[in-house]
C-alpha cells in the first residue's frame, strides 16, 4: 500500500475505535508525513497527531498512537 491508503486506512481505524468522534485527514506531504485530527462530537476537544504514513505498517505505532488518542480524550 502507498503512504495515502496507510493514512486513509489508518482513519478508518480512528472511526471505527472512537465512534464518538469525527475523524480527518488534513493533509498528506509528499515525505509521507500526514495530519488527523479527531473530534468529539458535541465537544470542543480535538486531538491533532502528525503521523509517519509509512511507520502505520507497525502495529506497535499504531497502538501507541490509538492509546494516544486514548489518553487525550480522556483528559477532556
């Protein structure tokens, strides 16, 4: 998979573990970084993480950002 369908699978991961929140994708740089952010619904918090598209191959990264995302929301 190339670093676009990483990051557009990756959100769909966002979605599918946070139902409560709105999940996007802001922007993908050639270098293969990308912007998310995820939004609680009827909330003001968002969390933003800049991610590493490639790095979303390794299931540790990912559950580090999930348990990321995680702690952020719960701090809300």
């Amino acid at each position: 998979m190339n670093d676009a369908h990483n990051v557009e699978w990756f959100l769909a991961r966002l979605q599918h573990e946070f139902p409560q929140c709105n999940c996007l994708m802001s922007a993908i740089c050639l270098d293969g970084g990308a912007a998310l952010s995820v939004m609680q619904k009827h909330s003001v918090v968002t969390v933003t993480l800049q991610i590493d598209a490639r790095r979303l191959r390794d299931a540790r990264y990912i559950q580090m950002l999930l348990q990321l995302v995680r702690e952020q929301l719960h701090r809300s």
